[in-house]
C-alpha cells in the first residue's frame, strides 16, 4: 500500500475514553505481581551498602534458620547461567549483576538472594544477612574519575558531530556567551517497581513482567538460560509505568528466574521502591558548556555545545545532552560533543526523553542569555535563528509546525506584553512574578513490528500484536488504529495484546510506539479488507461481482469505489463464502532512505510563569502553555494527557528531582518518595495544553509523531527562564532550590 493510499474512518482522531479505565480503576487489571501461580515462593534481594569494595564473607546462618526461609542464594551457591551477564550480545542488553562475583560496582547492587514461603518471612531474612566488605573510597559525580571521549554514543548516534568552521563562527561572532550548566542524576520511579513472576516447565519459561520490549526481551531471556526466545513467554498486559527502564533486562528479575529453575517452583520478586535506585537504570547527571556567538543582527554564527555525563564503571549508556542542539536552530558552524566520566553507580540507562531532556534544558537556558546578550526578546531570537531545514545536513524536515506552535503557545499565554528587562512584574502579592519560554524537540522514530487482524463470521473484527500499554493509553490509540484499518466502529473488535506469542509489536519507547505498531495493526487490518474483497468481487452473487475499480471498507460493510450504491456486509460475504473467518497480516517499519531524505522530529513551545516570594524565594510555577505540533494525533483526549505529563515531569525536573548520595558510603541518601521530591498536584496550578495541526506524509504512512517525551523537553528551560525574569538571577544548575536565589539575591 503507497503511503497516499491509507484511508481513516470514524475512530482516528477521536477523543475515545480509555478501553483500560474500568478495568484499572475496579482492580480487575492484572499487573504483573498480582499474579499468584500455585506453589509461588517469594524473593527478595539483599543489597549491598557500600559502593566500591568486594565482598569478603556473607553471614547467612540467621537468615537460613528464618522460619519460611526456603534457601539463601549467593554466589558461591548460585547456579550457572548459560550466557554470561557481562556480555551485550542485544539491543538494550546492558551488563548487569547476577551474583557472579563477590565485587561491589555500586550501592544498592544485590549480593544475596532470600527465597521463602512468604514475602514477610523472605524480607525479615534478608535483614539478617550480614556482609563482611573490604570497602574502597567511592568515585561519584562529574569529579568522580577522568573524563573520556566514547567511540560513539548512544542509539548509534556518532560522539561529535560537526557542521561548518566552529573557529571561525566563534571569531566572527559580535556578540558570545560561555556557559556551564549541570543537570542532577535522577531516578526512574513509575507507579509499578520492577516485577517479575517466574514459572518454569522442563525448558519453558514463562514471564509475568513488565515489559516495554515484549518480544525483543525473548532472545535475551534465551540466552541468558540457554533455551530457544520461541521456549521464553513474555505476558506483560499492563505496566504501571515505564519510562524506558522496563526495556532493560535487570540483575533482580534474572536472579528470581534462576531462584525458580532451582528450586522447581515459580518466584516472585518485586523490588521496594528504594531499590529502583541502582539496578534498573537512571538518567545520568550531566555538566554542560554551551559557546554561542550571533552577529550584530542577533543570527547565530557558532553553537558549540559540549556534554560530560556520569556513567558506571563497568557500562556504557552516556546522557547524550549534547544532541540536543542538533537539528534545531540555524547557524553556521555547529559542534554537539560527548565525554563521560564513570563512577561507582548502576548504569544509567533510557528515561524519558534521554539526552534530549537534559541537553535542552541547558540549551534553552543559554539561548535566553544569548538573547539578552544581543538584546532581543526570547521569541523573536528564536524566530531569527529558525532553522528551515536541519542544521548541518541540509535535510528538509518532514514537517515542521514550530512557528504556528510560537505563534499560537504566546498568543494564548500572553507573552506580547512581556518587559525585556527581569524583575519588573509582581502581582497584588508583592510576589515577583517571571515568564520565560523554551523550545520542545523530540526525535520522531519508528520500530519494525508485525500484526495480525482477522473478520469473524458475525462481522466483528480481532486484532494482535504483542504492544505495550504503560498506562499512555496505548490499547486505546492502537485499537482506533486498528478500527479504522478493518473499517469496523471500534466496538465491534476485539483487541488483543501484551503477550509475546502474538505478532511482534516492537519497542514501546522512544515515543514511537503508537506509529509502530499501529501502522503494523492499519496493515493487518488493510489486508483482511483487501482478502475479503477478493472473495466478494469474486463472486457472481455478490452486489461487488466485478468491481474492477476495487471495494472500500467502511462500518462493516464494502462499497465498489466507483459506485456506492453497490455494497455488502462482512457477514453476508464470509457467510456466503463458507463461513470461514478472514484473516490478514501486517507489518511496519520506516524504509532507510526515508530517514536520509527527511529530518523526523516532533515540535513544541512551551511558555512559563512562575512566582516568588522576594524574602523567603519561594517558587511557584502558576502558569505552563504549551503548544505541540506531531503529525497526525489519533486520540486527542490522550495526546493531551501525555503532553500534560511530560510537561509536569519538566518541572519536576526545573524544581523537584535530584538523587543525592553520602560521599563516604556512596549510597543514595534520598531513596524515597519523602526525600526524592516529585511534584503534587499542589506543585501544578495552570496547565494548559494545544495540539497545532500537522499533516506529515513522509515520517510514515499513518503520519503519526510522538508525543510522550516532548512535552519535557521545553518546559525546564522555560521554568530555568521564568525564574530568572522573576528575580534576575541566573541559576546555572538544576533543580532550582530556594538556597540557589537566596544566594544570588545576596551578590546583587
């Protein structure tokens, strides 16, 4: 099918409530540690509470003797693993602990495994077990060891690119800033912790898990097992929450799957949320020097941005912060560069957003400074440096909406009457009162993925793919998807998926899943509609008999394109084809050359007022607008919640999360909820949310964006910006504390 030939029916575009609400607000939705199999033991971790050292001896003599304790695995007792786990051997593969040494890399690491009959009687053993460490002096932070240069960076992205004479641009420059941003490492925290429930029979393996890689997972599980992916079932219907941590296979949940090979009986481990800090991924922390320079007319002649971010001692996933000044702005020479450093912490791994998320904080922070260098208001120094096509490549952009989302973000906010100059707005308070901006920008991928669709004999449709739902509303979205391919109302199907033994729905992640698997299920969809008109043209009884110019689907029935008054239900064709169901397949994936003549991203503005009290410098955000361009959006009641989403976790990121560690120990100090601060609904008292209309015929069939990752990506630079045209003082690191404003009122 040509990308011109997709056809939409009633259900795409339509604010449809969620097919998963009741379900989820009743209880009766299944996560994965809801799930209780007959003769299930309990698991539970023992972590390590250094950062750096080995273990010289574990004391497991009380733990043993626990009542309910079933065994205490270590590694002198842990069985083998066919694959080894310090090995990368697939995509989103990272190494990771499985007891096979007695060495430390970081806090929080699991040194010892404690199965019983119940989670109780396994947590109290845990506390029992004592480690003995020969302790060395952690590495943390950007200071924590010597920066190197990566081979390349993550998702295949090269460490430096380079466009133009960098040198140069810098020379000719009239105006410049040099500025150094940090950005804190922060901590994957979804409703749902990591879960797993492990059941083995013979060499079959069956998973409940959450999951954002439900297929893909299969063959890492395989290999670490040494069995066949088809041997590994991966049922994960519904995750509270991913974030890109639950596409990464942990130490935890592979050491509950050899617990429950061992001992011939299914385990079931959940972590307690202080031990998401450590071995299920973070987001780096990063410190971030960004060179500008602009003409006499305010137009960009350099941007040179450079990026360190924290990784581990023993892995490789680096906050490629840099990035983010790729592909946005016009100027001419352009440099983005990675370092990392490594210190004795679990790998960082994909959160929301990575890389993008950290890197335009900063970026969208300097571009203000450069802006009041140049002495031009935030918005018209971006309009000046609008890029038209990418930077650098010269690609023309698949779509690019981002002056209408200018337009219509500072027409609803207000920004027209915005003073140049800080702190020359309060409100009836006496409270300083800022308003800042940011630009939102996020990749806009697609993934390979496969579906299945057959018609029924009573003239309802069933649709499979092994997607993802991490709470986005994903069922919802891809079921209109699919509706729509089958040309059936949406009640009148059956969707089905979350179980890898259906078609390979590929990564949700990336904020491409809803194009990915919903152009596989349109496919699928598409074809049983094609394999039915087929039988009916056919067929000398059928209305459609020899309608050469093709059939068209729409609410159940198939009409001759060229005359409508000619038509046939489903049910009447397969009943008079024998009765038996139709089915088709699909699959998607973006063709390479696709990606070569077009830049694919997804666009947005969002628009800040924050305030603050002049004494005690508290801050309150009381105003975000955002307005967001990502092609074609299927369902917008939930595009706009997944906007609203992100732009919530941008000012947790401006004002709220930091993960903080004791400098002796290395351990993480604020591994809770009462110490790792996430905002409230106290914290957000105006959102407001616009989707700028987007035809892209070229970022794939559907034309579908994404829209679970951008909405972060403009709102911490424009909280950052607000804070400063409040108070006039420029806060160069993040989250923004009160102590950061209290001390640069004290040097004005």
């Amino acid at each position: 099918m040509s990308e011109t030939s997709i056809r939409f029916g009633s259900n795409a575009g339509q604010s449809v409530t969620r097919r998963d609400g009741i379900a989820k607000v009743t209880g009766a939705a299944t996560f994965a540690a809801d799930n209780h199999p007959e003769g299930v033991l309990h698991a539970v971790y023992v972590p390590a509470t250094i950062a750096r050292g080995r273990v010289i001896r574990l004391d497991t003599v009380a733990a043993k003797a626990h009542p309910g304790v079933v065994e205490v695995f270590t590694p002198e007792n842990r069985p083998a693993l066919a694959g080894d786990p310090d090995a990368k051997p697939f995509l989103f593969a990272f190494r990771t602990e499985v007891l096979q040494s007695a060495e430390i890399r970081y806090a929080n690491q699991p040194i010892a495994l404690v199965v019983a009959e119940t989670v109780e009687a396994a947590t109290e053993a845990a506390r029992l077990v004592v480690p003995h460490y020969e302790a060395l002096p952690p590495r943390l932070g950007l200071d924590g060891d010597a920066p190197y240069k990566p081979e390349s960076g993550n998702f295949g992205r090269p460490a430096e690119t380079v466009f133009g004479d960098v040198a140069a641009g810098h020379a000719a420059a009239r105006h410049a800033v040099d500025l150094t941003y940090e950005t804190p490492a922060q901590y994957h925290n979804a409703m749902e912790t990591h879960a797993i429930v492990a059941t083995w029979d013979g060499d079959r393996l069956a998973l409940d898990v959450p999951s954002q890689a439900i297929v893909m997972s299969r063959g890492a599980y395989g290999y670490y097992f040494g069995i066949p992916a088809e041997n590994v079932t991966i049922r994960s219907p519904y995750l509270g929450g991913g974030f890109g941590s639950k596409a990464v296979i942990n130490g935890p949940a592979l050491l509950a799957i050899l617990a429950a090979r061992a001992l011939r009986r299914p385990v079931k481990l959940m972590l307690r949320r202080e031990q998401m800090f450590g071995p299920v991924g973070h987001r780096g922390a990063t410190r971030q020097r960004l060179r500008i320079g602009t003409d006499d007319d305010g137009r960009m002649t350099a941007l040179d941005h450079e990026s360190l971010a924290v990784t581990s001692t023993f892995d490789d996933f680096i906050e490629g912060a840099a990035d983010a000044s790729l592909g946005l702005y016009a100027t001419e020479a352009l440099r983005s560069t990675q370092y990392a450093v490594r210190a004795d912490i679990g790998t960082p791994g994909p959160m929301r957003a990575p890389g993008i998320a950290s890197g335009s904080a900063a970026l969208e922070c300097a571009l203000d400074e450069m802006a009041e260098a140049a002495g031009l208001d935030p918005l018209e120094f971006r309009l000046r440096n609008y890029a038209e096509v990418e930077p650098g490549t010269g690609r023309p952009y698949s779509s690019k909406a981002l002056r209408e989302c200018y337009r219509q973000g500072a027409e609803r906010f207000g920004w027209a009457g915005r003073p140049l100059a800080p702190r020359q707005m309060t409100d009836d308070r006496g409270l300083l009162v800022g308003w800042g901006m940011g630009t939102a920008l996020f990749h806009a991928p697609m993934f390979a993925a496969e579906a299945r669709a057959t018609l029924r004999p009573d003239g309802t449709g069933l649709v499979e793919t092994a997607a993802a739902d991490m709470g986005q509303g994903a069922w919802t979205a891809l079921a209109q998807i699919a509706a729509d391919g089958l040309g059936l109302p949406l009640d009148r199907i059956e969707f089905r998926a979350g179980s890898s033994d259906l078609p390979d729905g590929g990564i949700a992640g990336g904020s491409g899943h809803t194009a990915t698997a919903g152009g596989a299920l349109h496919a699928a969809g598409s074809d049983a509609v094609r394999r039915l008109g087929e039988i009916a043209v056919a067929d000398p009884a059928s209305p459609l008999f020899g309608a050469n110019a093709g059939v068209i689907a729409r609410d159940g029935r198939l009409f001759a394109r060229d005359d409508d008054s000619r038509s046939e239900s489903y049910v009447e064709i397969i009943a008079r084809a024998g009765g038996a169901a139709v089915q088709g397949t699909g699959s998607a994936a973006r063709p390479p050359e696709a990606a070569e003549r077009h830049a694919m991203y997804s666009h947005g503005a969002v628009f800040a007022e924050v305030k603050i009290d002049p004494a005690l410098f508290q801050i309150r955000v009381t105003r975000l607008v955002g307005a967001f361009a990502a092609g074609r959006i299927i369902n917008p009641h939930l595009a706009t919640s997944q906007l609203m989403g992100g732009m919530i976790w941008g000012l947790s990121f401006a004002l709220h999360e930091e993960a903080r560690h004791d400098r002796r120990t290395g351990r993480i100090v604020n591994a809770d909820f009462a110490g790792y601060h996430i905002p409230v609904n106290a914290d957000v008292a105006g959102l407001d949310v616009i989707t700028v209309h987007e035809e892209d015929p070229h970022v794939n069939p559907l034309g579908i964006k994404g829209v679970g990752e951008i909405g972060i990506t403009g709102t911490v630079g424009a909280i950052g910006n607000a804070i400063w045209h409040a108070t006039g003082t420029r806060v160069r690191r993040f989250p923004i504390r009160i102590a950061d404003l209290l001390a640069g009122s004290q040097s004005m």
